[in-house]
C-alpha cells in the first residue's frame, strides 16, 4: 500500500510538471489511468485473497486422503499419483491460482506438501499443526 501510495506521489508531482508544459492534454489520460490503477486494485486484491485461501481449503481433499492412506498402509505414497490410483479417488493437481501442488516424502515417516503462491510465496502444510505456513 505505502509503495502505491509513493507512486502516486511521484505520478502527481510529474503530472504537475507536464501540465504546465503541455496543459489539460497529458492530465486526462494521467487521471483516466490512476483510475484504471485504483479499479484493477480493488478488483484483484478480493480476488487474489480468495484464490490463496479456497486453494489452502482445496488441498484438504489431497490431505485427509494421505492420512488415509497412512492408516491402511503403514506409510505414505510416494506420489500423488499412486495415492489417487490406490484409494481411487481423484485428488486436485492444481490450485485456484494455477499453480501445482507439490508433494514430497520426507524421512521415509512424513510427507511435504506445498503449493507456490503470488509474488513468490510458498504455502507449506504443516502436519504437527495442522494449518500452512507462508513464508517468501
């Protein structure tokens, strides 16, 4: 928000500048796009906010039949893959963002499971807590 606010900031203090050179002409088409600016904003932040969060609720239906899994074989699946063949049940490849999940066995007796986010953020599901970090 603060690096928007800064942008704006300068666009203005440029506008100002341009304006007494050229006058109303450039100041339209600057205030048509911080208007555009300020609409895709509103627009994407909603939207992107929901992508993140119905991908973390999504990748429960990969989760609850891992641990499945684990209760009728003693040990994880070594691919998602297997873990649908096996169970028969189709689990998501893809987030709401378009991203892959991603899944990895770890120490032979727990698995990882990720997914890359925006702005190159990752998601990991933490097992022992049972909720994702995000870390960049």
């Amino acid at each position: 928000m603060i690096r928007l606010l800064v942008i704006l900031i300068i666009g203005f203090v440029i506008a100002k500048l341009l304006d007494k050179k050229f006058g109303w002409q450039l100041k339209k088409y600057f205030l048509i796009s911080i208007i555009q600016l300020f609409i895709i904003w509103a627009i994407s932040n909603p939207i992107r906010t929901w992508q993140i969060n119905s991908s973390l609720e999504k990748a429960q239906l990969i989760i609850k039949p891992l641990e499945s899994y684990k209760q009728q074989f003693g040990l994880y699946p070594t691919t998602l893959t297997e873990l649908e063949k096996t169970l028969n049940k189709n689990v998501p490849t893809r987030t709401n963002i378009g991203t892959l999940y991603q899944y990895k066995i770890v120490k032979e007796q727990d698995y990882r499971l990720w997914f890359q986010s925006y702005y190159g953020y990752a998601a990991y599901y933490n097992k022992e807590k049972g909720d994702w970090i995000i870390t960049d």
